[in-house]
C-alpha cells in the first residue's frame, strides 16, 4: 500500500508533503513571509507583463529535452525557482507533421525519477511513459515513435507515479503540436497570429517561490493556486491587430477548471484534444479541465484600436469545490488595424463517427466514491486516497484487457459523485456518445476526436473508441493530477 505522509511542522504556517527527503522541495518552509496560502480565491496581477512564447522546435531535428532546475519571473519582478525541459517553465514546444518520425533525447536532470508521457499521441506502450517506465535522476532516455495521427494540439509532461502533479506544477510540460495537409488547407491563422496559451494555477509566496505542498484537503478536491498563469506568466497582456487569431489552448493545471470567455465577445471553438472538429462551433464561453486542450479562433475585427479585452474565467455550477469565482487570466490589448478577408470555415475537418451499434462491450466505471477517505495512522501522518470503481493504482495489476481494433464503449458514472474528475485515457482518442445528468449534454468542444472528458458532479458520460495496434500497458486515470497521485488510476492492456 502506497501512502503519502503529511507532516506537520509544529509551529510552522505550512503543510508539506515529504516524497522522500528531496531538500529542494522543502527550501521555502522556513520562509516567514508566506502569503495566506490554501484559499482559493484568485489573485488578479496588472496586467502588465507581456505574454511569453515558449521556443518551438521542429521535429525534423532530433530535439534535445532536459529537466532541469530553472530562474524565472512568473510574476513580474520576482524570481521562481521552477523546472524546465530547456530555458525556463512549460516548454518546449515540439511541432511536427503528421507521418514524421520523432527523436527525442531526453536527460533527467533533476534528483527525482522523472520520464515523459505524450498526452494524445497514439504511440507504441514502451514510449509512452507509463508510470513503470521511469528515468532515475542522472539517467537519460531516448523517445522514438512515429506519428500517425490527425493534426492536433498535443501535450508532454512527466508520469511519475505520486509525482506527476508537482512536476507539472513546477513547471515540466510542453506542446506538441502536430500539423497534416487537411489542416494546411484551411489556411488558419499562422505564425505571430497563431498563439499557445497553457494556463496554470500556481501557488505563489510573496517572494516570488513556489511549493508543492498539497493538505489532506488539497488531495481531496485538487491544488488551487491564487495566481493564475499563461505560458508561466501571471496575469500577462498580449498585443494583438483587428482581425482574426487562433489560440491553441491547454488547461496544464493540476485541478482547476475554467470556464473560459472573451466577455461578450463569442469566438469559435475548430478544435479540442485530438485535432479538428467536424464543423465549428460557436459559442460565448467554454468550460476546460486539466489536461484538455481547445483549438479557437477569436476575431478582435470588431474593436478599435486601444481597446482592451480579457480573456476570464466565469463562475460555473462545480459543486462544493470549484466555479464560485469569476477572474481576469489575461489581457488583449488591439493594438493596430488589419484588414483581412479571412473567414471563419464552418465545415473543417472529415470525421467518421463511431456508432454505437458497432461495440463489442461496454464498461463501466464508477467514479462517484473515488475518495477512498483518509487513512490515518496518528494525528500526524494521514494519507488520502482516491480510486476508480474502489480501486486504487497498482503499477503491475492489469485492470482491463482488451484487443486491438476491438470497439469498445466505456462509461464513466459520476451521477452520485460531488466532485469533478477529467478522465483520461492513454494510447486511444475516443468520442463522445452522451452525457446524463449535471449538464446532460454533449459540449460544442466534445463533438471531435477526445482524449480527456470532464464529468461534472452528477453526471454520466459514455465514450467510444475502437484500440489502435498498439500492444501492452497503459493507464486511464483523473487528470485532476491530485487524484492521479493519490491512486485514481488504472492499468489497461491491449492485446
Ligand atoms: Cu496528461 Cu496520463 O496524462
Ligand atoms: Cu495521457
Ligand atoms: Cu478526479
């Protein structure tokens, strides 16, 4: 039984979580100017600290990947100590064309175990970064697949079990961005006009360091920060001409979910996790959860020169833990006139659609009492689980079998459940068949190829997917990386 230990320090304002005596980890617990940390309510900035866009490389090259320790300003003026895959935090990006075969040499630079995981990408199990396929601190490893999959905003980041939601709240993940000639042909914004925007949430001191340092509370509903970060900046602005962009959008926190708007403004959703919808869907706001990615264009055509817009989170209905408050994440300053005659195409993308008729099994898992409740052993030392259908990860039980190019449709029952919890699945893109209860309906974003699905409390979603040859282990798990860590993961094995 793997349990997580939460030590108290008498006297201290902290509460910090020991994964095994890394001294890095434990640097900003004597600090005495700690901000009050552990409410979620969200800190606004000024706006004023211009958007940075990670460096790009080219899959074409052998690309060069080192976790490693970075110095960087997440708020203006202040230095974080954070981890990077090269120069400073959430990159990265690595851009490739469909059919490309992938080098990627990768050094584990810091004093944990570490690895890869390729969110989306339909890839062999061995390169996968199951939790079992680890790089110990010192070590490297070279990644090496193919792609072979339609064009679409992909992600990395590590897969460590009990590990993977600090790694990625310091900083360790990227883009992968994946292009193919049905998407070229669509001409859609590109270059200075095509812009990544990874959020995250972090929890901040006041001196600019940042701790991972979850209570049994944090655990329970997820790790929310006070500041809310774009490409590792808090609360930047970027400038911007009238006319249309794309945004590249991946919700990279650990839990916190948004319901993205431009204020009054609609914008169009022509993508999600595995590439192109069908058709483009238009819409005033869009609710995202960790680890989902939505691709939309937004046209500033209609706004004069000086004028500002926000990009915000607006409250939504999640239960007891999330959506009560709405905040500012950045700013759009229009900057310049452009006239364009891009239109916006409203038929995008050739998707067959997987009919229900054509599965061979459904399963079900229940997701509703995943919180396996605290297992105390003293006063001092708890450790929370969580579980999927009352079992937590174990990283050599094989949970489901199942075969390639078998059509399956798995259900994920949160009716009962007050929480929220993005189900993931590794190796496979599914769609979306239907969802009952809580919003009882299937998203505009969710009308593509997925790999993650939110379920709010109260609600059932039944996905379907047909498993590429892929053979061996995988996992699906809670994207809320809180839950991941504390077991809400499974094994599954394609055969
Ligand atoms: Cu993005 Cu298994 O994760
Ligand atoms: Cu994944
Ligand atoms: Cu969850």
């Amino acid at each position: 039984m793997r349990r997580i230990e939460f030590i108290k320090i008498s006297g201290g304002a902290a509460t910090f979580v020991m994964l095994g005596g890394i001294s890095w980890l434990l640097e900003s617990c004597s600090k005495t100017n700690m901000m009050s940390i552990g409410s979620n309510s969200v800190l606004e900035g000024s706006f004023d600290y211009l958007l940075p866009i990670p460096q790009t490389l080219l899959g074409t090259n052998a690309i060069f990947l080192n976790a490693q320790h970075n110095i960087t300003n997440i708020i203006k003026g202040k230095k974080s100590r954070v981890l990077g895959y090269s120069e400073g935090i959430l990159g990265p990006i690595i851009k490739v064309q469909n059919g490309q075969s992938v080098n990627v040499n990768f050094i584990n630079g810091i004093e944990e175990e570490t690895n890869i995981h390729w969110h989306g990408l339909l890839i062999p199990a061995n390169m996968d970064g199951h939790p079992e396929n680890i790089v110990q601190s010192g070590a490297s490893f070279n990644y090496n697949f193919t792609v072979n999959q339609r064009a679409g905003t992909y992600w990395f980041h590590p897969h460590t079990h009990m590990k993977t939601a600090k790694q990625v709240f310091k900083g360790l993940a990227g883009m992968f961005i994946v292009n193919d000639a049905e998407e070229a042909n669509l001409n859609l914004p590109s270059g200075e006009f095509e812009i990544p925007i990874v959020i995250q949430d972090k929890r901040i001191y006041s001196d600019g360091s940042l701790n991972y340092s979850p209570t049994s509370e944090d655990v329970m509903s997820g790790y929310f920060g006070e500041h809310i970060c774009i490409n590792g900046a808090h609360s930047p602005y970027c400038e911007v001409k009238t006319r249309v962009y794309r945004f590249r959008v991946l919700n990279g926190s650990t839990a916190r979910v948004y319901n993205l708007s431009f204020g009054n403004m609609i914008f169009h959703i022509i993508g999600s996790d595995a590439g192109l919808l069908p058709v483009s869907q238009t819409v005033n706001s869009l609710i995202l959860a960790p680890g989902e990615r939505a691709d939309i264009l937004v046209d500033f055509s209609a706004l004069s020169v000086g004028s500002e817009v926000f990009l915000q989170s607006n409250t939504f209905n999640g239960g007891e833990s999330q959506g009560s408050q709405s905040f500012k994440i950045m700013k759009f300053k229009i900057n310049a006139q452009e006239t364009e005659n891009f239109t916006v195409p409203s038929s995008l993308s050739a998707i067959t659609f997987i009919s229900s008729s054509s599965a061979i099994r459904t399963r079900s898992f229940d997701i509703a009492n995943s919180h396996g409740g605290m297992n105390m052993t003293n006063m001092e030392s708890m450790a929370m689980t969580h579980n999927i259908g009352g079992k937590s990860f174990d990283m050599n039980r094989i949970d489901e079998t199942v075969k390639a190019g078998d059509t399956e449709i798995w259900e994920f029952d949160n009716s009962m459940g007050t929480d929220l919890h993005p189900m993931h699945i590794h190796g496979v893109h599914f769609q979306i068949l239907s969802r009952i209860g809580g919003r009882n309906t299937v998203q505009p974003h969710e009308t593509g190829w997925k790999d993650t699905v939110l379920l709010m409390p109260g609600e059932k979603v039944k996905t379907i997917m047909t498993f590429p040859n892929n053979l061996g282990k995988f996992v699906f798990h809670c994207h809320n990386l809180e839950h991941e860590d504390s077991g809400m993961m499974l094994n599954f094995k394609i055969i």
